[in-house]
C-alpha cells in the first residue's frame, strides 16, 4: 500500500508557516487503516511488549488498536492537568516556551516492555519527554512507533538510544 498518498498535507494549519499533515485520510480508509495496525503488529509481534503507550491527542487513535491486536494494555500520557490518579510530569522545549505530559504513576510498573506510540514525529521532543516518563517508572523502552516522520527536522538526532519504527518518512517538506 503507497499510505503517503493517503495522508493529506495542509498549508498553514494550525499557524502560518505549519504544513500539517493529517491523518484523517488515512484513517477513514478501510484499507489503510487496516494497513497500520497490521504493519505495526508484524514489527511488534515477537518483541514482548506487555505496554503501548499512546500520547495525547492523536497517538490515542492507533495505539489502544494495536494494543488490542498485541494482547496488552493501554496507556495514555495526557497533557497537563488531564489525569486524576498520583502522576508525574516532563516538561519539554518547544520553539517558544516551554510544555508538559504526564503519566499515572501505576500504570507502568518495573520491567514493562514498553512500546510508545504517536502520529506524527516531527522535531522529537514531545516522544523525548515521553520516554523519560516511562523510564522514570522503571518500564524498558522496545520501540517507539509513528505512522508519519518528518526526517527533515532531523528527530532522530533527539532518540538516537531507541528503535524507532516509522510508516511513511518524508526527507523534504
Ligand atoms: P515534536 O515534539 O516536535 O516531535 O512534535 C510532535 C507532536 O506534534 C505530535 O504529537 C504531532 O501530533 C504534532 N505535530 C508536529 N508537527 C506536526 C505536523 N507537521 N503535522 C501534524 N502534527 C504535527
């Protein structure tokens, strides 16, 4: 399947100078859709994983799939303020300013197997932050997962420690 036909790039979404890529298209398409989760499982069936983490808002949408199709859990790392249980919070850099996630503090216990998962891997800060978390609470990170990776902002740079499994990666805006 060619999925990068299937994701849509809008201009200026949701600020001036952003090429957004949604994945809507992708989702809404049976085939595609399928497509995903499978390609995920085939890459993660054999490595254990007994986690997947989705991130807050759009990781939440694959992930509890392929945690589903893996037999595991689920577990999501919200923005701040979301959450209700004892958690903890990463703050990370963006280009103005500063933001957070957060992870419940019991939802990950010493020797997971974690598989984090999110849509979109542009500058790596956010799936950075993210990964901190899970190691704070003593889970082994196997992979982190994206169907989309802007391989021109250079993420990897960022999560050069850990395998990353990407569907569709764009060299160039
Ligand atoms: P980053 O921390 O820079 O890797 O940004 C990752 C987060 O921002 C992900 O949760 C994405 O959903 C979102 N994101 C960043 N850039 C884009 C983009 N060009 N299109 C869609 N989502 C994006």
């Amino acid at each position: 399947m060619n999925l990068d036909e299937k994701i849509r790039t809008i201009p200026d979404f949701p600020k001036k100078g952003i090429m957004f890529k949604d994945i809507t298209t992708v989702l809404q398409d049976a085939e595609a859709l399928k497509f995903c989760i499978d390609s995920f499982y085939e890459y993660y069936k054999d490595k254990q994983i007994t986690k997947v983490i989705g991130i807050e808002s759009r990781g939440f949408i694959i992930a509890p799939a392929l945690a589903y199709r893996l037999g595991v859990g689920f577990v999501p790392i919200r923005k701040p303020g979301k959450l209700p249980a004892e958690k903890i919070r990463q703050e990370y850099q963006l280009e103005y300013g500063t933001d957070a996630i957060e992870i419940h503090t019991d939802s990950i216990r010493n020797g997971d197997r974690v598989l984090l998962h999110d849509d979109v891997l542009a500058t790596g800060g956010t799936m950075k932050a993210a990964c901190s978390l899970v190691e704070q609470l003593g889970g082994e990170i196997v992979g982190i997962s994206f169907l989309i990776e802007l391989a021109f902002l250079n993420p990897r740079m960022k999560l050069s420690n850990y395998d990353i499994h990407s569907l569709v990666s764009y060299a160039s805006e």
